[in-house]
C-alpha cells in the first residue's frame, strides 16, 4: 500500500515538474512576431476590455496566443505530423499528402454572392476599358487524379477519367462550378477568360508542373499557360516562351502548404523567372517609394517566403511603365491577388503600363481611377478560387 502510495506521488511529482518546466519555458523565452516556418503574423496577447470580455473574443486571443507561441512548437508540429503520415493518412490539415506533392483541400466559399456583388459593382463603375474576370482554378481541381481516392475533392471529379479531359472536357469539381456560378452571375459586359479551359490540357499533355508541390500558387509555367488564355481571348499574340532568358533563381523553395505540415518529404520546389530581352521598365511601388528596373526582387530568394520574389512581395499599387512598347499600345489595369505577380512579366510586352492593384492594401477606388486615366484601355480581375472567399481585399475591388 505505501509503495502504490509513493508511486502515485512520484508521478504526481513528475507530472507537476514538467507542468513547471514547460510554463517557465513558455514565460521566459522570447516571443516572436513572425513565424517563417508557416509564413505567417503569429497571434498576439489580446486586449482585456468588456467587450472582448462579453463577446468571447479575448478567451480565443489567449488559446491563439499560447496555441502560437508554445514552446518547440515548430519541431512538435512536425513530429506530430510526421508521425501521422507514417501512420497512413491522406490528408492532414487540410492537406492531402499526394505522390510526389502537397495539395490543399477546397473548402466551397461562403462567400461567393459578396464576390459576384464588388466584381460586377467594379464593371458596372468603368466607363471606357473593356473588363475581364480570370479565375484560375487551384491545383485540387487540375490534379484531381492526385488526390488520395475516397476524399471529397476527388469524389468530386472521379466520374471523369484522365483520357476525357484530353478531348477537352472538364472535372467538374466543386471548384469549377463556384467559377461557372461567378463568371455566369457577371454583367453581360464583362469578358470572361477561361483559365480552366487550358490548364487541363496542359497538364495532360506537359511534363512541366503547373502548381507548386509545396506552395498553393501556380508556377511561373502554369502562370504563362494563363498568360496564353488571356492572349487569346483579348485578340493579343502570345510572346513564345523560347524567345524569354529562363533562369532557375531557387531549388530550395518550401512554401506555404509544407508550412501547414512542416513535414520535409515532399521534394523542395524550383523558381523560374523569364525575363524578355528587350524590356525598358520601370517599376514604381507606390507604399514604400522603391523603383526599380525589373519586375523581380532577389532579396526574397534568400528568405523563406521565396515566392515574394515575384514584384517584391505584397503592394497595393505599382506601376510598371516598358518603354520599348509605344504609348499608344496603352494600358491594363490588373486588379489581382499574389496569383498575378508571375504572370505579370508576361504581360509587358503588350502595354506601355500595368496599373496593378491589390485591393487587400490599396484603399483607393479602382474604376475611378481607370475613369481619370484615358490609356486605360483593359481592366483585368485576376483571382484564384482557393483564397478568393477570404481575400480581404474583395470589398474595396470597385
């Protein structure tokens, strides 16, 4: 009887010791703001008031807070990990643990009528520039035949099989029917370009990736199959890609889906940019006053959140002005997420100026802007549908 007594005391002991081994832990080490692991503003401790107090808001701030800033939380998170894909499992997260690849899982947005309501206030509002809505499909929708069998996003789309979307059929994921439901909900002016209609054929028919295996956004080859799209269907000629200097700038790019799993089996990613001989830019950033002569930003490359190299991470307003196109080619406004800033090279060729906006940081109107600028000739809406129902952007797009 004393011996079951003093073990259960010893455990007790032992129990509170890590307890207080791991609040001083917590207490004393320092805590950081930014989590490059994840990418991410990690939480903050929040603030006491009534309000906070009544609504529930500053219990949550706490769980995030300590939830964020436990200790070894990075090396735990992927342990944990780790452990569970060994164990089998598909999806974690909310991400499916595919072959060769990481890829998110779709969540229908919520929010889909407040999208179609800025999207058709923002053409209803421009005068004179033709517009056009581009949303580009995620890699769930392009790689449905990845996706681990039995999962919703496959489900989805298993009715349809590889040799279908060869003749030009298309997997009718829930993704693409939230594209068809926006794009069809549009005012009869607005043009609509069918990202969807060409990636399914260039990943059928190239070797090259499309997505990213570790990160949500498109490559810089999938970004000029898009560039192809919209070439077509603005009456534009699409500059070959052998005519771009392609350059391998990373090999050792982990982005945003790894950062949900911290779990390094998938093989790192490469970042290509293209780059045309014969661009004169200039590339003005409105926030931070930087210009620039190239759309390309190579302190990223050393950072964890590499893809910023693209047009120097996240502006609300630049403008990007290539003498070598004459003034009277004009210019596009681009009303764009991050998705648009491989693209955006591209498209330099076609106009003397881009005016890119994302509206997430710019607080200006958009159509007034395109009204009191008469070498606006195109306003392009560019949105992918994996982060487009939280984008915080949407509201101030018109």
């Amino acid at each position: 009887m004393k011996k079951e007594t003093l073990s259960k005391r010893i455990s007790v002991y032992l129990i509170a010791a890590m307890l207080l081994i791991f609040s001083m832990a917590f207490f004393l080490t320092p805590k950081a703001d930014f989590s490059e692991s994840e990418n991410r503003s990690l939480a903050k401790w929040p603030e006491l008031s009534m309000a906070n107090l009544t609504s529930g808001r500053y219990t949550e701030g706490v769980k995030d807070y300590l939830s964020d800033h436990f200790p070894k939380r990075d090396e735990l998170l992927k342990l944990i990990n780790s452990t569970e894909r060994i164990s089998g499992r598909r999806e974690i997260n909310g991400v499916y643990l595919c072959e060769d690849r990481l890829i998110n899982s779709y969540e229908e947005p919520q929010n889909a009528d407040k999208d179609i309501e800025q999207f058709s206030k923002l053409a209803n509002n421009v005068e004179n520039a033709r517009v056009s809505l581009m949303l580009v499909p995620t890699a769930t929708s392009i790689y449905w035949d990845m996706l681990p069998e039995g999962s919703p996003d496959y489900e989805a789309a298993k009715w349809q099989q590889r040799d279908t979307v060869k003749n030009g059929t298309i997997p009718a994921t829930t993704e693409l029917d939230t594209i068809i439901r926006i794009s069809n909900a549009m005012p009869d002016k607005v043009n609509h370009i069918q990202a969807y209609a060409e990636l399914p054929d260039a990943a059928y028919k190239g070797s090259e990736n499309l997505y990213y295996r570790t990160d949500h956004h498109w490559t810089t080859y999938g970004a000029y199959i898009g560039y192809t799209a919209i070439c077509r269907s603005l009456g534009l000629t699409a500059t070959p890609l052998e005519e771009y200097e392609k350059t391998v700038v990373s090999t050792d790019f982990y982005g945003s889906i790894y950062s949900k799993l911290n779990d390094d089996y998938v093989k790192t990613d490469e970042i290509v940019s293209y780059s045309y001989p014969g661009w004169d830019l200039k590339v003005e950033y409105a926030d931070s006053g930087l210009v620039t002569d190239t759309p390309y930003d190579p302190q990223y490359l050393e950072k964890r959140d590499k893809y910023s190299y693209f047009l120097s991470n996240q502006h609300g307003f630049i403008t990007i002005t290539n003498e070598a196109v004459p003034e009277e080619a004009g210019a596009m406004a681009l009303v764009k997420d991050s998705y648009a800033n491989c693209l955006v090279p591209f498209l330099l060729n076609h106009y003397h100026t881009l005016y890119i906006f994302d509206t997430r940081y710019h607080k200006g109107g958009v159509s007034k802007f395109v009204n009191s600028h008469e070498d606006v000739k195109e306003v392009l809406i560019l949105y992918n549908t994996g982060t487009l129902d939280k984008d915080s952007g949407i509201g101030g797009v018109y």
